[in-house]
C-alpha cells in the first residue's frame, strides 16, 4: 500500500519557467531512472526540452546517466541533501521519536513541515508488517487532506490529534498532531498511519494519546537543542 503519489501537475508554480521544468524532471525520477522517453511523458515537456534540461542537470550532478542512457537522481543531491538535513536539527532529532512511535504503535509514523500550500514526508520510520503505508521522504501531499495536512494548519481536536479515514487513499487511515514551539507556532506534524482494517475507523481513539506524546517529545527536544 503507498501513500506517496506525486502529481506533477499538482505542484507549486515559480513563474519561473526553466525551474518549474527542471524540477518537473527531478521530480519525475524520484521513484527511478527514466528514460528520455518516460520523462517526456512524465512531464509533458518536448522531447528537445526534456533533453537539454536532463543533460545539464547531469553536467551539475544533480542527474547522472545510467547505463542504458536514461537519467536517475544524481549524487550531488546526497550531499545537498545531508546538508540540507544537518541545518535542520528536527529530522536528527525526530528520527528516534519516530521510531519509538512506531515501535509502540505497530505502524508507520511520519514526520511532515509545510512547505507553501503543500506538506512535505522530512522523515519516516516504515512499520515492520507486509502491508503498511508508505511514504518516501521528500513525498509533496495536500495540506486539506489527510491528517497531517489538518495538524500543520493547527486544526486538531481538544485531546490535541486530528484523524483522518480515507480521506487522501483510499484504505489508509492515519491520526497526526502538531509540534509546536514555545510560542504555539506549529512546526511540524507527527503522525501514524496504515490501513484501515488494522488501524480502524477510529485511529484517534486508538493511537491519538501516543501520537500527541510523541509530538510533545518532540517539541521538548528542540527547545533543548536549541539551548531553551
């Protein structure tokens, strides 16, 4: 079962052009090297363009070609990435909340921020059964739906957790709260989700209490690490 989708169409629009397009490319490869061919149909852009943008994001090592001549992800984006991620200290810090989060719950937790009208997976920890949802950090998803959507605008029950049941996918259910600074300001959202028949129609209930603990973890850890 995945939850992690991405429409390109659905993504925001720079008014940028050439960024859009080289981004619509990035994009296209997250789940795999593509041939030329597969990018064009993935992102709608001309084979000409597709080619050009492809071939110069290979030349700075944000793409690299594969043996077959298609384009993959390249490895300067590990190193953006790792420095990305160590300028800021919520993924670190986030990674053994999560994973205790999903040890007592059984299922994949999930750590988004808002970026824009979007919300973006930072960091996951995957449940350890066959059939789970899966979200790929990096993974874009509406901020109206789902429940992690509703716990980064700051709509959440009085217990503090805001649940979702099929809302985004069909056959997920997930339960999310927001982490909040000292001010109230919502910095991100923590949440579990997976299917329906093992998480039930009613994942507050039955994971809200845990999910609420782990944010709240979460919340204390930074105001340490950033000496409060």
């Amino acid at each position: 079962m995945s939850s992690d989708r991405r429409e390109l169409t659905a993504k925001p629009v720079s008014g940028v052009g050439v960024v859009d397009k080289s981004v619509s490319i990035l994009d296209a490869v997250q789940t795999g090297a593509r041939t030329l061919n597969e990018l064009v149909d993935a992102t709608g852009l001309s084979r000409a363009t597709a080619h050009r943008l492809a071939s110069a994001l290979a030349v700075h090592g944000l793409l690299r070609r594969t043996a077959d001549g298609g384009f993959a992800l390249g490895w300067r984006l590990v190193v953006l990435g790792r420095a990305a991620e160590s300028g800021h200290g919520l993924v670190e810090v986030a990674g053994p909340v999560l994973d205790r989060l999903r040890d007592e719950t059984g299922e994949s937790a999930q750590l988004y921020v808002r970026e824009g009208d979007r919300r973006v997976c930072v960091a996951v920890s995957e449940s350890p059964h066959g059939l789970r949802t899966i979200v790929g950090v990096g993974a874009e998803l509406p901020l109206d739906k789902g429940s992690a959507g509703h716990a980064l605008l700051g709509d959440v029950s009085r217990a503090g957790w805001v649940a979702s049941v099929a809302e985004r996918e069909v056959g997920v259910a997930s339960v999310s709260s927001p982490v909040r600074s000292d001010d109230e300001t919502v910095l991100a959202a923590i949440g579990v989700s997976g299917p329906i028949e093992r998480v039930t129609r009613m994942p507050g209930e039955r994971y809200g209490e845990a999910v609420v603990a782990a944010a709240d973890e979460l919340a204390a850890l930074l105001v340490r690490q950033n000496g409060g």
